[in-house]
C-alpha cells in the first residue's frame, strides 16, 4: 500500500493534468461531439510533447 501511495504522490502533478484534459474533453463533448473528439486528440498531442520535454524527471534517487 505504501509503494502505491508514494507512486501516487511522486506522479500527482501528470494526474492533476490527465484529470484536467479528460474533464475539458468530456465538457467539450457535452456540447458537440466532433468538438469533444478534436479537443481530446490536441490535449493528447499536447501530453506527449509535455511528456517528451519533461523527459529526466525519471532519474534514479
């Protein structure tokens, strides 16, 4: 159990984000389809290359 919270808390930032992206995309799919697909495949781009620049935050401690 505390491998999972210390798992957790190491990633909340990237699950703060994800949560975020899925809340605009459900959102914007709540009031049009097409947009709520269009708004989730940008904030996936958007988290690869965030993703991709964050890249050494996986050091060894």
């Amino acid at each position: 159990m505390r491998n999972l919270v210390k798992g957790l808390t190491a990633h909340l930032g990237e699950l703060a984000l994800l949560a975020g992206a899925a809340g605009v995309t459900v959102g914007a799919g709540l009031i049009c389809l097409p947009a709520g697909f269009i708004t989730g495949g940008v904030l996936a781009i958007l988290g690869g290359v965030l993703s991709i620049w964050g890249g050494g935050a996986n050091e060894p401690e």
